[in-house]
C-alpha cells in the first residue's frame, strides 16, 4: 500500500476547498519564492500558482506516487521529495504554506517556531490541519486496530491527538509572530456513493495502517471498518451521508 493520487483525488473538490480558503486569507501580493509543504498531487500547488504567477515555486511531499502525480500536472513547479519531519530548506521563503500536512508531523511546539524562522521579513506561514481526531470516523479506525489480531503492528502508527487546540498553537508562536490569525471551520461534507466516509479514508487516515497489513489482512480489516461507518455514518433520505469535518486555520507573520 502507499499514497494513490487517484484516491485521494476521488473527493478532490472537498480536499481543495480547504486549501482555498487557507490561501484567500494569506496577507501576500507578490511573494517571490513559495514552499508547499506536503504538495501531495498539486492540486494545492495549482491554487499558488494561480494566485502568484511570477512566484518561484517549490512542492515538496515525502510519497513518490504523490509527486509523480503532481509532476504529470504539468504546473510550472520544482518538486522534491522529502521527509518533513528533519528537512532542512536550503533558504528563506516568503511563504510557507502547508494544506493538510502538520497533522502528520510530530514536535508541533517545535515544529511551528522552525518554519518561522524559515520565513523572509515580512513573510507569512499559512497552515490548514485537520482536527476530526475525535470524530467517529477516527476513534472507529482506532478501534478496529487495536481489537484485531494485527493490534501489536497498528498499535505504534495510531494517532490519537495530533492537532492541538487553537490556544496551544497561539502560544507556541506568539513569541515568533507580530501577528496570528487562527480559526476553526466544521465543513458538513455531503458524500454520495457507497461507503463514502470509507472510501474517504482510505486516501488519508487508512494508508499507514493497511500497508503495514499483510494483502490478505486488509479486505478484513477493511470489512470491520466499513461496518462500523455505515451505523456511524447512515445515509439520509436523499441516499446522500453526512460527514463533518473540523479543521484548524494558521496564518502568521513574524
């Protein structure tokens, strides 16, 4: 298993909105060199480069399949692989932007005040996270991992609580930052199709688990998993689920 475009793309319209939304708050007119931190396909990649033509801009993601995906775009874009965690950018960028990537990092509280420092005078960094982790969606996952006989494998990828409470990120960068802007949205996302919360999943939260599943383990697993999601998640009248959707908004300049 590893990280397929296709899948992820299959609710690419949900996925880039927030990435929108991050963008239109982003208090920049002419920034010269952009970072996309987890570009992913470069749908978020597309949305920059719409906004600055005349930017110099980098996507930058740790799956191959990601990026063979974004570099198929054909956007006028430098792409790199690796892995954010310890990278290292070679310079100073006038925006750091990362849609939908922080929540699989670890050391938030040093994390966040490292690309600060990454940013030119008067730059910005912007950041989308998701923040669903107590959702049913996740606490099921998390359920089905640690209650099978694959519990010791799973056990040590689960995420239980990544993405802090707005007020922690507020104080981790207020000794870096000028100003901040943070703010929350709850999305209700309307899914259509079967297992839709599933086939959801399976382009994010799902990957890390199932590739550290033996082949013949996953449609089991899988199994369990969807049948929970069906009572969490039932469909309305109109046949149409309901999904919502929490995520935390970033914006700070030092």
């Amino acid at each position: 298993m590893a990280w397929d475009a296709q899948t992820y793309l299959q609710f690419g319209d949900e996925r880039t909105r927030a990435a929108a939304e991050l963008l239109s708050r982003v208090p920049l007119n002419d920034p010269r060199h952009v970072v996309d931190l987890g570009c992913g396909p470069g749908n978020s990649t597309a949305l920059l480069l719409a906004r600055y033509p005349e930017a110099q801009v980098l996507g930058v993601d740790n799956a191959p399949g990601m990026l063979t995906a974004a570099r198929a775009t054909g956007l006028r874009a430098e792409w790199l692989q690796v892995d954010l965690q310890t990278w290292l950018p070679p310079r100073a960028y006038d925006l750091v932007y990362a849609n939908a990537t922080f929540q699989w990092l670890d050391d938030h509280p040093g994390l966040f005040p490292r690309w600060m420092a990454h940013l030119t005078p008067g730059g910005v960094l912007a950041v989308q996270m998701p923040r669903n982790f107590d959702a049913p969606s996740h606490r099921l996952l998390r359920a089905v991992a640690q209650e099978g006989p694959w519990a010791p494998r799973l056990a040590p990828l689960l995420r239980v609580d990544p993405v802090a409470p707005p007020a922690a990120y507020y104080r981790w960068l207020r000794p870096y930052a000028a100003r901040l802007d943070l703010w929350e949205t709850e999305y209700l996302q309307v899914l259509t199709g079967e297992d839709p919360v599933l086939r959801w999943v399976r382009g994010t939260a799902l990957v890390p688990l199932l590739s550290a599943l033996a082949p013949e383990e996953r449609p089991q697993f899988e199994a369990e998993y969807a049948a929970r999601l069906r009572q969490a998640y039932p469909p309305e009248a109109t046949g149409e689920t309901l999904f919502p959707f929490r995520r935390l908004f970033l914006i700070a300049n030092p």
